[in-house]
C-alpha cells in the first residue's frame, strides 16, 4: 500500500526523541526517507537505524539549531544526500521554567535563542530546498501559546512567537505551493520535563505534568501526519488541548480566576 509520503524526504530538528523521533517513524511509515537533527548524536544514531529498520533511507545530521551556519550546512546535507527536501519540522525545542521577577534576561534570551531563532533558521535553511517541490514547512508550537500559566512566561511567549510566525510565512507562501502547518500539542510524552533551564538533560527530574492527560508520542505523531499531509495551517490537539486553547483566546478572565 502507497504510503501519504512516499518518494518524499523529511528532515525534522530535535529528533532524537519525544515528538521528534515518533514523527519520523511516522512519516517513515509511510514511505519518506527522514533526516534528524539534533545535539545528541547518539540518539539520532538510534532513530536513524529504526528509520532504515522500516525499509527507508535516513540521515543522522547533528546540529545545534542555536548556529545558523550548522543548521544551513545541514540542510544542504539532507538535500544533497538523499537527494531533496519536501518536508522540514522545525521541532527543537526546550522550556526555560520560573517566575518572572527570577529569571533573569539571559534566561530569556536562551529561551528565544532555541524556541525561536533556532526555528527561524531551520524554516529558512530548508526554504530553498522545499520550494523546489511544493513541499511542506512545519513549526512544532504548543497550547501554551494561547493559555499562559504562572512560572512559565518564558516558554508561552517563545510558542506564541512561532505562532505569529506561522501564520505570517503562510500568508506570505500562500501562492508559492509550499504549505505552511503550525502544531500546537497539548500534554505529550516528552523528556522536555527533565531538561533544566540551561538545556541539561538530567533523567531524575519530575515531570510535574497531569500523567492522565498525557498523549504517547506516537499517537501524537499519528495525527501530526495527518494534519501535515493535509496542508492545514493550525492543528491543535488534545481535546485538553484544543479546549485551553479555546478558553484562553475566547476567556482569559474566566481562566485567571482559577489560576493558582
């Protein structure tokens, strides 16, 4: 059976694990050759072989999305290595967690250098390349963008960035066959709990997360594909998710009642 990408190359960012790893099984699935990228080589190593396991083509090429000059070099790479690029997901990302009065400039500043600039290099990295066949960009947000919660400004304002970024490269793409879809996840497994405000990865850190709303990455990844696939321009899920996103546009005073 044809599979939604077949013939199709995908190159995602923070790969290695969480969303990222379980979109390209997913889109390896269903028939594109997938490209990671991402700082720990060793995992992308692993996600590549599970890629190949699948009986597609794949690419470990580690980069710091923080340095525009890898992530231009990798891109190239993906295209010239497994000979186009259809469909890049601007995926790396982390969360920098604190009050406002306790986090200091730089940490906001670290904040934007991932989430945000890091984004916009990947998007304009693979630009080139995509256009060539009317392919598809897509920006990992978050429900966050749109329900602000106490001790996390840093990280809602980074997702609200990617938001209007989103929507802004698809009023400027919308007559150049290249589609622009912009993801807002609610509650995923993810090791985004575990990683500190410097980008450290410590696996003994608690995710304070509501385990029984929380969505496997691979059910995640499923309706991803789906949503890119079909070109749509904003895809909000859970239904936890699409519901505080809902009431957070359509209901801020309601929500800063219950605000802790």
């Amino acid at each position: 059976m044809a599979g939604r990408f077949d013939g199709q190359v995908a190159w995602i960012t923070g790969g290695g694990s969480g969303i990222g790893r379980a979109l390209a099984l997913a889109l390896a699935d269903e028939g594109a050759d997938v490209a990671v990228s991402g700082r720990r080589e060793d995992r992308l190593a692993a996600v590549v072989r599970e890629v190949e396991a699948r009986g597609r083509r794949g690419l470990c090429a580690p980069c710091d999305v923080r340095d525009e000059v890898q992530v231009e070099q990798r891109a190239d790479e993906v295209a010239a290595t497994l000979g186009r690029l259809d469909v890049c997901v601007a995926n790396a990302g982390f969360a920098v967690g604190g009050r406002f009065e306790e986090l200091s400039v730089a940490d906001w500043r670290r904040q934007f250098d991932v989430n945000v600039f890091g984004l916009v290099a990947t998007l304009r990295a693979a630009l080139p390349h995509v256009q060539r066949h009317d392919g598809r960009l897509v920006l990992i947000g978050s429900v966050a963008a749109f329900l602000p919660l106490p001790g996390n400004g840093a990280y809602t304002a980074s997702k609200a960035a990617v938001h209007a970024i989103g929507q802004t490269l698809a009023a400027e793409l919308r007559h150049s066959g290249v589609s622009v879809t912009t993801i807002h996840p609610g509650f995923v497994e993810s090791e985004i709990a575990q990683v500190d405000n410097e980008g450290r990865h410590d696996p003994s850190r608690r995710d304070p997360r509501p385990q029984r709303l929380m969505w496997s990455a691979e059910r995640a990844a499923g309706v991803c594909v789906r949503a890119i696939h079909a070109r749509k321009r904003d895809f909000v899920f859970t239904g936890h998710g699409r519901l505080a996103s809902f009431l957070g546009r359509h209901a801020p005073g309601l929500v800063h009642r219950f605000l802790p």
